[in-house]
C-alpha cells in the first residue's frame, strides 16, 4: 500500500573514520535505493554536525565500537536514542564493517572474493547497515524481520541480494515508514498531531 508517491527525508550524514569516498557513494546509492522503494527520497547532507529538524535524521560513521552496550556477533550498527519521542540518532562502527566484510570475503563462493573485492563488500555492508539503522530510526521498537533489509544479522546472500537491489522492507514496514515521514514532515510544519509520534523510539536497542 502506497500513501503517497515519494516523500523526502533529510538524512545527515558523517564520515568520522575516514573511509574511502567510493565506499560512502556505493553505500548511499543502496540506501537510497531501498528507501526509494519504500516510496521515500532520501536527501543527504554532509557535514560534521547534527540536524535540527524533526523529519531529519543522523547517521554518524565512526571508528571503533563501544565496550557497552555489547553488540552481538555480526552487528554494526547501533541505534542510540531519541529526541522528543522521534529517535534520530544511529552509528556505524567501521570497525565492524571491516570485520564483517572481511568474514565475507573469506566466506564467499562467488566471483565477489578475495582481498581487491574488499572496498566492494565494504559499500555493500555499509548500504545495507545504513539502510537498516534507518529502518530501526524510523519503525521503532521491535522492527527486525525473518527477511529483508531489517533481517537482523543479514548473511552472505542477504548482502548479495542486497547489491543487486532485490532486498528491501517488507510490504507493512513500508507503510509504517511513509507515516512516520509524513508525521515527522507535519511536525516540521507545525502540526501538533494527537497522538504525535506515530511509532515512539523512547529506548536504546543495538542493532546488526
Ligand atoms: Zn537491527
């Protein structure tokens, strides 16, 4: 169910551990891709410092994991905490990424393996994780999934899928996103819905 054509949502985006520009470009076409899907135009700004709005949300990529809370095996990415109801906050761990794509690479039985593929893996794990935090940001409390991009711990042919654009939210998570963009877009406007937020994200949870 489709509410409305396309529905733009600011997403900030920061690079705090230096990795290579080709990586962020392959990731962000992904994201987009899958957003694009979902019936949401996603409109990147880079910078160093957090957005204002309701209906802008930040992905910070940073170097290192943090000791707590623990994430598990596989994980990521972690979506931290909210602002006036609306969580709009996540982080990617390079670290993880690289641990991720490397296990990926060692593991895989495609034409996509050994070490010059390792940039390659990185955009596609960095996409999918992007894409996936976004998810959590937007969907709330208990928004993984058996399959597609909120897949929690997303294997091999999750990732492969996911390159080739045949990953995305399920039919009621799409729905849920468009409301909760078009709820975030009236709050910037000045609406003050009742019941306002659609989907509350009041709590820390880690993520894959
Ligand atoms: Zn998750």
């Amino acid at each position: 169910m489709m509410l409305l054509a396309v529905l733009p949502l600011t997403v900030c985006y920061f690079d705090l551990a230096g990795l290579p520009p080709s990586i962020h470009t392959a990731a962000r076409d992904i994201a987009a891709r899958i957003f694009h899907k979902a019936g949401v135009e996603i409109r990147w700004q880079e910078g160093r410092f957090g957005c204002a709005g309701v209906n802008q949300v930040t992905i910070r990529v940073i170097r290192n994991a943090p000791r707590r809370p623990v994430l598990e095996e596989g994980s990521v990415g972690l979506t931290t905490y909210a602002r006036n109801g609306f969580s709009d906050q996540a982080m990617i761990f390079a670290d993880r990424l690289d641990m991720v794509s490397w296990a990926l690479l060692q593991s895989s039985a495609t034409n996509f393996s050994g070490p010059s593929w390792l940039d390659f893996w990185r955009g596609v794990v960095l996409g999918a994780s992007v894409a996936h935090e976004l998810g959590h940001l937007l969907l709330g409390p208990g928004s993984h999934s058996k399959s597609g991009i909120m897949k929690a711990v997303p294997n091999l042919y999750t990732l492969m899928h996911t390159y080739h654009g045949w990953v995305r939210f399920d039919r009621a998570q799409e729905f849920r996103i468009q409301l909760e963009v078009l709820a975030r877009l009236l709050a910037d406007a000045g609406f003050d819905l009742p019941g306002q937020p659609l989907f509350r994200c009041d709590f820390s949870e880690g993520v894959s």
